[in-house]
C-alpha cells in the first residue's frame, strides 16, 4: 500500500522533479561558465604579467637582468597551481612545484607521478637542463566533475520525464476508457429509460397503443444505431452519400419528444432547407457527432430551460452545422481546452461529448469543429467539406 502511494506521489509531482532536475542542470552550466570565463581571465592577466616582466628585462641593459626577471616570474609559476617538475638528463628530479602535499624532491614516489604527468602532456625538452614536465591545471579537476555531474542530471531528468511522460499517458488513457465506459452507458441508458416510459405508459391505457408502438420502435431504432456507433470504433470510417439536414431532423426527432415541456421546458429548432447538402462520409458517426452537439446544448439548458437551434447550410465548399443555445455559456477558464477529453462544465460530466465530435467532423472527417464567440449561450460550428461531383467514393 506504500508502494502504491509512492508511486501515486511521484505521477503526481513527476512534472515537477522534472522542472526542478532541468533547473539544477541549468544552474551548474551557468557555473560551470562562470568557472571557465573566471580562469581564462585570471590566466590571461598572469600571461600578460608574464610577458610583461619577460619584455622588461630583455631591455633592461644590465647583466643580471636576465637572471632577476627569471628569478621574479618563478612565483607567478608557482601561483598558477601546475605541477612542475625539471629532471636532469638522466631523469633525476632537480626542481619542482605544487606537487602534491605528500609529494617532495627526493621522494621514492615522484618518478611515478613524474610518469603520471608525462602521459597526460608530453614533456618539454630544454636544452642545457633537461625535460620539463607539467600536470594540468587544478581547475580541469572541478571541470570533469562538474562535466560528470550534469551528464548525472541530464540522464536522471530524461529518465523522470520519460517515467512521467508514460504515466501521463496511461493515466489518460485510463480515464478515456472509463469515459467512453459512461457515455457507452449513457448512450444506452436513454432509449431503455424512454422504453420503461413508454411500457408503463401502456399499461396505464392513458396513450394510444399506435402512438407507444411508435415510440418504441424509435427506442429500439436508437438501441440498433447505438450498436452500431461502438462498432465503428477502431474501425474504418465509410464513405457514403449522407443527408446533412435529413441527419439533423433526426437527431432533434429524437430529442424533441424526450425533453422537459412543463417546467423549465426546452424546445429545438432545426433550419435545414433540403434534405441536404450532401456530404461523403460516415453516416452513423455523423449522426453521433452532431448528437453530441445537441446533448451538450441540452446539458447546458437542464434545470433553466431554453431553446436550441440546429443550423444547416450549404457554403459551397463544406456544409456547415451550427448548433447554438441560450444557456450559460462557456467558462473562460476551459475554452482553450475544450475539446480535450476529460474537460467538462457540467458536474460529474467526463468530458467525452465534445472531443468525441471533433475527432469525427476533423479526425475522419476531415473539416472543422470550432466554438464561435456568442454574447449569450454558446454556439459550434460544424464544417464537412462537400465532395466535388464526379468523385470515386469508397
């Protein structure tokens, strides 16, 4: 139970960490700079001092010019912190300095740090003395550990994100199953609910026997369409003739006989001049994308009431669906977000409805679904494009 408390903890604050491991990384390159540009100023000061005191004595006439300026710039050496060691030519350690602190002249393990050295820069020979041999500078030590430090970080920070990055994307493909769970029921809770009306109805003998066959059949047609939706899922869309305007006054035919009359009653309004246009695509999926839609619109108006209108038209190049209502509108707060799964306005919604309808009008369908600014209730806007005359559908 721990463990899976942990593992909760860390999904939820694995963003952070990851926010936290890039700004460390960025705060040791910045030192790391700081450490870089600080060395090579202080070594081009002493370079310069160096030539400085060099060009001094060379035109200094005295004798012992040379010798003295020597004699002064053997401590700026010896400030730089390099190790230095002058062999004669047989090899034997004559002077040295910043050696190590266990480390002198005459000591059994020089030769060997002698040879250390050696590997790391090749000596220089110097005629009439012997070889100089030098290590590196103090500064390359704090470098390679930095260097290993941020590698460290920017593996453990691609590891974090990667492991956040997955959980992410499992726990929103977990929600979306538990959605499409809901609005499966959802989708099939309406038509059983209306047929237990419509039962009850008939054996109260309070409506027409006619009248309730009718209704039944609509519930039962909606039960088959409803089959046939989740059927489609992960499956290829079909490309046939579909009556824009025939597949809205459906969808409001259904909707209609099913809404509250009395108090806080909503009516729906559908403004489609033919049964068309005609669009080439998925009929099922349509209609399940323009129900959305209508569902959204009467989530919106449930417990105020109002009115729905259901726009059709032909823009020539697309056929447009324009679903607007009266309500309350659309928080500020979600309208970027929409349309992604799991953003909804509505208490205990899962925010399914409308990106299931922008994956079918864009994802399969290729158009366009969009929100338009309204100054009361909220208004979609549908786009299909229409197939141009003449051409093969599959």
């Amino acid at each position: 139970m721990n463990a899976r408390r942990l593992a909760s903890r860390l999904r939820h604050f694995g963003p952070a960490l990851v926010l936290v491991l890039v700004v460390l990384f960025a705060g040791v390159f910045i030192w790391q700079w700081w450490v870089v540009a600080d060395h090579l100023r202080a070594q081009a000061r002493a370079t310069s001092s160096l030539y400085g005191q060099v060009t001094a004595a060379l035109a200094d006439p005295s004798p012992d010019a040379g010798a003295e300026a020597l004699m002064a710039i053997t401590p700026d050496v010896t400030r730089s912190g390099i190790p230095i060691v002058v062999t004669d030519e047989s090899g034997f350690p004559t002077m040295a300095a910043n050696l190590p602190d266990h480390l002198s002249i005459g000591d059994p393990g020089l030769a060997a740090y002698v040879s250390e050295m050696d590997r790391m820069n090749d000596p220089i020979d110097v005629p009439g003395s012997g070889r100089l041999h030098f290590g590196r500078l103090p500064v390359s030590g704090l470098l390679t550990r930095l260097g290993f430090f941020q590698v460290g970080l920017l593996i453990a920070a691609l590891v974090v994100g990667l492991w956040a990055y997955r959980s992410a994307v499992r726990s929103d493909r977990d929600r979306l199953w538990v959605a499409m769970a809901r609005e499966s029921a959802h989708q099939l809770g309406t038509p059983l609910m209306s047929a237990g009306a419509w039962v009850d109805r008939l054996s109260t003998k309070s409506t027409p026997p006619e009248e309730i066959a009718e209704h039944l059949r609509d519930d039962l047609d909606r039960l088959h369409r409803v089959a046939q939706r989740f059927e489609r899922v992960g499956r290829p869309a079909k490309q046939e003739d579909v009556a824009v305007g025939a597949v809205a006054e459906r969808v409001a035919g259904y909707f209609q006989p099913r809404l509250p009359r009395h108090a806080n009653a909503i009516t729906i309004a559908v403004e489609a001049p033919t049964a068309g246009p005609f669009v080439v695509g998925d009929p099922v999926l349509i209609e399940w994308a323009m129900e959305a839609l209508v569902r959204n619109a009467v989530d919106a108006l449930s417990g105020r009431g109002g009115r729905i209108e259901v726009a059709v038209h032909d823009e020539g190049e697309c056929a447009t669906v324009r679903v607007s209502d009266d309500g309350p509108g659309i928080p500020p707060e979600v309208r970027a977000n929409l349309f992604e799964p799991g953003i909804s306005t509505k208490r205990g919604g899962w925010g399914i409805g409308l990106a299931l309808a922008r994956r079918i009008f864009e994802g399969v369908h290729s158009g366009r679904l969009r929100v338009e600014p309204s100054t009361q209730g909220a208004v979609f806007v549908a786009e299909i494009p229409i197939a141009p005359e003449g051409e093969e559908r599959g």
